[in-house]
C-alpha cells in the first residue's frame, strides 16, 4: 500500500504571494491532518479534515486555509505569505475511529523570501 | 490544555549501548495516547511505539520499548543495542482518546540522538 504523498516536495515563494501545497492520503485513510514544523516553534497542528470537513482547528491566523476532497485528498492553502511561514508542513492520514495511528508523508518544505 | 516536555534538547549513546529518552506530559484527561515518533534527516516521521493510557503494562517494540508512569505523568523512551540508523529526532506526542472530534497530536520539542561507532 502506497505512503502518504505530498507535492510539491520543495516550494520558495515571495512574501505576499500564495501556496497551495497538496497531500494524498494513504488509501482508505479518510482523515487528514496538517502540521507546520518550524525550529522556533516545533510542531503544531493546523487543522484535520474528515469526509470533507474540518473537524478541528489550530490556532492559526486565517490566512491558512484548507479543504478535503471526496476523494480524501486534501490540500492546504496560504495566502499573503509571511517570511515566518517558511517551516516543513507535514501531512497525516488516519483511519476513521478513535484507535488509530497517524502515518506521516514526507512534508512540503516551503521558503518564503 | 495539553502540554509535552522533553527536557533533553540533545542526547549521545555509543553503538550497542541502550539509552533513554525523557517526556512528561500535562493533563486533565483519564484517557489518551501516548507516541514516540522518529524523524530521520530526510525528515519523513516514524512512528516508534504507542501507549494506550489504559493499559497498564509498557509498549515494546523490538529494541524499543517505554517506561509509562501515569501517576507521574511520564513516558520514557529506552533504546536497547543501539544502531547507527537510529540516529534521528525523537518526538513524544500525546493524543486524547475521547473529547469529541479533538484527534489532534499535541507534540514535545523533541530530543536530537546522535549514535556513536
């Protein structure tokens, strides 16, 4: 069974500009959760989506957005880019229920200049 | 809410020798998830080993096994025969198990293992 993929793998974007990273979960996985990985601030939780919902949400400003597809492919959005947003956003994938485990993909690492 | 310290920024072990990876944990909750996750420099995260909180005996994976005290709100991590390859950060995290929708991986800072020949 395929990992979960993230595209693209490696992003430079001027402040103020968007992104759209993209994140494909393992197959059968219907959730999927988002991360942002910086050396200040380690990792925190953006928000998760489930069966095309957010379910729960990060204390993010609202320039990060996000959306899950029928499919359960999810993509997350940044507009009016910040030097500070430059960080590793990791993806997750998750079965449905309260056992389970999250399995990660290799993250997006955006730069912003 | 929820908080997970790991108070050793750094930690060295020689090859084939074992060592142990701190965490303590806040929480109001009687119910949760305890996990020990690997990130290697390619950055992919591993997941190590897993705890239910309502299992009293202690998770072992391989060379991998933890020291879960609930009372104290601490969840070691022990590294036994050590290899090159394990040489990686190491993240604790902590996940509620009920609470509603709230799946949510609160993580430690994480601690840098560096392994020795």
């Amino acid at each position: 069974k395929a990992g979960v993929t993230q595209t693209p793998r490696y992003l430079i974007k001027t402040r103020g500009q968007q992104v759209t990273l993209s994140c494909s979960p393992i197959s059968g996985h219907r959730s999927v959760s988002w991360y942002q990985q910086t050396p200040g601030q380690g990792l925190q939780f953006l928000f998760e989506y489930f069966s095309e919902t957010q379910r729960n949400k990060g204390n993010f400003p609202g320039r990060f957005s996000g959306r899950q597809f029928s499919n359960s492919r999810s993509e997350m959005n940044v507009s009016t880019l910040e030097l500070g947003d430059s960080a590793l956003y990791l993806c997750a994938s998750s079965l449905l229920g309260a056992n389970y485990e999250q399995y990660f993909g290799p993250g997006t690492r955006l730069t912003v200049t | 809410a929820q908080t997970v310290t790991q108070s050793q920024p750094e930690m060295s072990v020689q090859e084939a020798e074992t060592v142990t990876l701190s965490c303590t944990y806040d929480t109001s909750e009687s119910d949760y998830y305890l996990f020990w996750y690997k990130q290697p420099p390619s950055r992919q995260m591993i997941l190590v080993i897993r705890q239910e909180a309502y299992k009293q005996q202690n998770a072992t994976e391989n060379r991998f096994s933890v020291n879960f005290q609930k009372a104290a709100k601490s969840f070691s991590l022990k590294i036994s025969d050590s290899q090159l390859g394990d040489a990686a950060m190491y993240f604790c995290a902590y996940r509620p198990l009920s609470g509603g929708s709230n799946y949510k991986l609160t993580f430690g800072k994480g601690t840098l293992l560096t392994v020795n020949p």
